[in-house]
C-alpha cells in the first residue's frame, strides 16, 4: 500500500509545481498556460506507471564502510547508492500493491478518456445541430481575426442551448 500513497504523493507534488510555475506563466496567452497545465497533468496520471518502470535512487548511509570525512576534518560528506531490486525471491505484497497502483491507474484512465469521448461526441452532435451564427456575430468574429491571428476557416454557430458558450477544436 506504501506504493499507493508513494504515487499519489509525487503526482501531488508535480501539480503542485505545475501551479507554483502557472503563476509565473501569468502574463502569457491562455494557449501557453493550458499546454503547460495539459503536459502536467499528462505527467501526474503518468507517474504511477513510470514509478513501475523508471529506476529509484535512494540515498543512505553504507552500513558496512565508515563515515567518510573531508580532507580537512570539516565533517561526513554525503555518498549514495542506487539501490537495484534484489535478485533473490519476489516480494508478493510489493507485486499485489503494483498490480493495485497499475489498476487503480487503470480504471482512472479508462474513466477520463471515456468522459473526453462523451464530451468530444456531445460537442460534435450540438455542431452538428447548430444554426451559422447572424451577421453581428459574424462581423464581429471577422474583426477579431484581424486582431488575432487564427485560421480563417473558423465557424460561429448558434445553438437551441442558450447557456452554452464554447470553444472547441484540435488546435
């Protein structure tokens, strides 16, 4: 279980990075900050799994060697090894709480895309339905355009939703 509460800690504290440089990002457009939030997140649900395959260095004291000490008698300086699994027999509670973290990951995944695939589908049917936009609307979207650079190719649409407001797209 060491190794759930271990992956829900780092993903907690790259989002917590991830908001701590947001902050930063703050006089940027609103394209930049969501490629940089959509990347960490990608890597927060990504870091169970690479948790499992990425090897871990630990830091620790030599049991066996003495505490080294500087040259000029200053005090112990700081030595590490990278602790590689053991060749011996598998621990099974460590495999049954990998295979835990690994379906819990799973099942969260597999929920989120289905909720992206709803959402994109639902987006798609309400397009789909929707009236071109009148000419105030367009007129205004032309002016945008030359203010801010977009593909020309963009629709205004109007739907029987009237608390619907949406933007939406690949790029």
């Amino acid at each position: 279980m060491s190794l759930l509460i271990d992956a829900v800690l780092k993903s907690s504290l790259v989002l917590l990075l991830s908001f701590a440089v947001l902050a930063l990002l703050r006089g940027q457009s609103a394209s930049v900050r969501h490629w940089f939030l959509a990347v960490a997140l990608g890597l927060a649900a990504a870091q169970p799994i690479l948790g499992l395959v990425v090897p871990s260095w630990a830091l620790r004291e030599s049991p066996q060697a003495p505490v080294p000490v500087e040259a000029d008698g200053s005090g112990p300086a700081v030595s590490f090894d990278i602790l590689l699994p053991s060749q011996g027999a598998p621990d099974n509670s460590a495999r049954d709480s990998h295979r835990l973290v690994l379906v819990v990951w799973l099942i969260g995944a597999i929920l989120n895309v289905g909720i992206l695939l709803t959402g994109v589908t639902r987006l798609a049917w309400l397009g789909s339905r929707a009236t071109p936009a009148g000419r105030l609307w367009l007129d205004v979207a032309k002016s945008l355009r030359r203010t801010v650079p977009s593909r020309p190719d963009v629709r205004v649409v109007v739907t029987e939703h009237p608390a619907l407001l949406v933007t939406w797209g690949v790029l």
